[in-house]
C-alpha cells in the first residue's frame, strides 16, 4: 500500500469520525421536546424540564460549532501538509532524534492549548453561567489552565521520552515494553489520582458532619468494608454540580464527597451513593475496567509498533523521512475506527456493572434513598433523561437516569 493510499484513508477516517458524531448529536435533537413528557412527570416538573431542554439545545449549538471548527482545522492540516511543513521546520535545528518528537509534540500540545482557551471560557463563562452552575471566578479558571498544561507537559513529554528511548534502543521489543511503561502509567495515576492530581486544584479536608460520617462509617461495617478516611473537596468553589468519588490504595480506602453533595442530598441519600460505590469496589469493577483498558492498550501498541515499521504510514503525512512522531499522529487516525468499536465494549461494560452496583444499593440500604438521590442529581444537573437510543449506545458509560430508577422499581416488585 503506497503512502498516497494510506494518506486518503487517514483523510476517510477524519472525515468518518466527523459524520458519525454529527449524525448521532442530529439523532439525539428528534428526542427533545417542548412539552413535558409523560415518563419524566416525576422527576421534573414542567419549568425545570424545559430549562434543561435549554440546556441541552445550547450545549448542542456550542458543540456543533466547536467540534465543526476542529474538523475544518485538521482536515486543513492534513491537506495543505502542515504536519509535513512543521516537521521539515524543526529538522532545520534540531537533529537528535528525541529532542525533534519532544519539541514537536511540545508545540501541539501548547497549540492545541492555545486554541482550546476561547472554547472554554466561553463554556465556563457563558453557557454554565447562563444556567447557574458556573462558580468560577477568571483568576480560578486561568490558574486551571496553566496548572493543567504545566501537568500535561510533565506527563505526556515524560511519557513520550521512555517510548523514544525504548524505541530507539529495543527496536523489536518495542511494544511490549511500552505497553508496561503505559500499563504503570494507568494504575500509578488510578491509584494516587486522589493524593497527587487532585490537591493541586482543590482542597480536600476530612469529613468534619458527626451525623453523616457515623452513618457512612455504620454502613461500611455493615457490609464489611473497611474505611480509612471521609474526605470533602470543595467543589463549590467552581461549579453547583455534585458528585462523589471512591479511591484506594492497597488496604487504605478513601471517599471523597463533593461539598454540593452534600449541599444537595440528605444524610441517607449520600450513603445510598456510597453503597452504590462501594459495591464497585467490592464487586472489583474498578479492577475489570482497567485490565480491559490495559488489555486494549496492548493490543494498540501492538499494532502501534507494525505500523512504525511500515515507512508508508508516517510518509503518508507527506513527511519527507519515516519517523517515531509522525507514525505516531498516522496511527492514532488509522486506529480511530478500532478505538470507537472498544469504547462501545467499555460503555456496555460500564452500563453492566452500574446496575449491578444499584441492584447493591437496594439491597443493603432502602433503594428510595438511592432513587430520591438520583431523582435530586438530574434535577440540579439538568440531566438529558431522554437521549436517543444510538446516541445513549455510543456515549453513555452510565444507564440513564430514567432506566436506573425504572430498574429500581421493576427490582423492588420482584424482591
């Protein structure tokens, strides 16, 4: 297959991607409506269901406009030869292999940054403003931005050295050794997310509530769960929306609750959402999904590895000399159709395991309180509780909120 084969291939990918995420975002408007339906008469009443059809509408013309830009963007890249044209640039400089791919990886990462800044801020500043859930002031937000980019460099230009390297030195061993620096990669980040990445953007402080943390302490014994710490993150401080989160690190346990949870939920409510969480943990989710993710990882570098010993793939980015960085970028296009059939596995997956999780909740703590607490988060987040069937299928990690509660009731007749 010639370089000029692949290159049109690349170029179908893009533009495939494009259309499949247009034609599912048109497919999910044709289940908005202007008057309230009947099968949500109980979560939301007539004003709040409209503000979130609002909602959705204006996050849908946002979305169409930015993702629309991002096309026209790459697609301008890959037929005027702008990769090509950068690469030649900094080959007139810089001649070590290493230090051309982190430079010319440093310069899209800074560039994909630069562009993405007007997107959001507009998000953050206008369409969460305009819906109330925006409590970020601009000195938060930039400080966000600098200290993500700042993390991002030091993560991925790290990451980015021990494959060069490895690539360089162990040619045929390649793409098992990368695939175990990526493997500690994941867990490393899954395990000390918590303690690492998170104090440098919030503050989280132990539960000081008696009243709640005896409750969540109660329950954890009840179900033999083992409970180091109860933190709270002061979520506030940025958006109204709630949440919680569990991570562990051997034997140490941590929950951490968002404040607008809190806020938000009654004591029982809160520990119905744990028991749903917890049961991830118990019924080792969290394990499954990310030997999956390594599994899928393995099988990427892989292919990854074939594909940088084809010349073609890399010189169909019109580059004048095969290298690491510009097979990298061909691959990731090339790999995109794959990428989409796994992430569907993931979310089928995923939708599995949290009703199993809710099936827990129910059994082990009065399933209203899990309900009422579902009922409460779609009213406050404006929740879309009715997208399209395709579009649920490709984008939905959780079963919607209407299904889960549906699940619950059909569960409570039958127990």
């Amino acid at each position: 297959m010639t370089a000029n084969t692949i290159f049109y291939i690349i170029l179908s990918f893009t533009v495939f991607e494009f259309v499949l995420t247009k034609t599912l975002a048109y497919l999910n408007t044709l289940n908005w409506s202007d008057e309230l339906p009947e099968e949500v008469k109980w979560i939301y009443d007539e004003e709040k269901y409209i503000k979130s059809q609002k909602y959705e509408k204006t996050k849908h013309k946002f979305s169409i406009f930015s993702t629309t830009f991002s096309f026209v963007v790459m697609i301008l890249v890959l037929v005027f030869w702008w990769f090509w044209f950068f690469d030649s640039f900094l080959r007139n400089y810089i001649e070590n292999p290493l230090i051309l791919t982190l430079s010319f990886f440093a310069s899209i990462i800074f560039l994909q940054t630069l562009f993405s800044i007007p997107f959001s801020y507009y998000s953050t500043f206008v369409i969460e403003e305009k819906f109330g859930f925006n409590k970020s002031t601009k000195k938060i937000f930039f400080l966000d931005l600098l200290k993500s980019f700042l993390l991002s460099y030091v993560i991925w230009l790290s990451l980015l050295t021990l494959l060069v390297f490895v690539y360089q030195k162990l040619w045929d061993d390649f793409w098992w050794i990368a695939w175990l620096i990526l493997s500690f990669f994941s867990i490393f980040f899954m395990l000390f997310y918590s303690t690492l990445i998170v104090p440098l953007f919030n503050k989280q402080t132990p539960l000081e509530n008696w009243e709640l943390k005896t409750e969540i302490n109660d329950f954890a014994s009840k179900v033999w769960f083992s409970l180091d710490n109860i933190f709270v993150i002061d979520w506030s401080k940025r958006s109204s929306k709630a949440n919680a989160y569990f991570s562990w690190f051997g034997a140490k346990k941590r929950i951490v609750l968002y404040d607008t949870l809190i806020k938000d939920l009654t004591t029982k409510e809160i520990v119905a959402v744990l028991a749903h969480e917890i049961w991830h943990y118990k019924k080792k989710h969290t394990i499954e999904m990310l030997v999956f993710g390594i599994l899928q990882t393995w099988f990427m570098m892989y292919l990854f590895s074939l594909a940088l010993k084809i010349d073609e793939v890399s010189l169909s980015l019109w580059a004048s000399v095969s290298s690491f960085h510009m097979g990298l970028i061909a691959f990731a296009i090339l790999f995109m159709p794959i990428s989409i059939v796994l992430s569907l596995v993931w979310n089928i997956l995923s939708r599995r395991n949290e009703y199993q999780a809710d099936e827990f909740a129910w059994i082990n703590y009065d399933s209203s309180h899990l309900q009422n607490a579902l009922k409460k988060l779609s009213q406050n987040n404006l929740s879309n509780l009715r997208p399209h069937k395709a579009y649920e299928f490709f984008y939905y990690s959780h079963p919607t909120v209407l299904k889960r509660l549906s699940f619950l009731e059909k569960f409570k007749k039958v127990w």
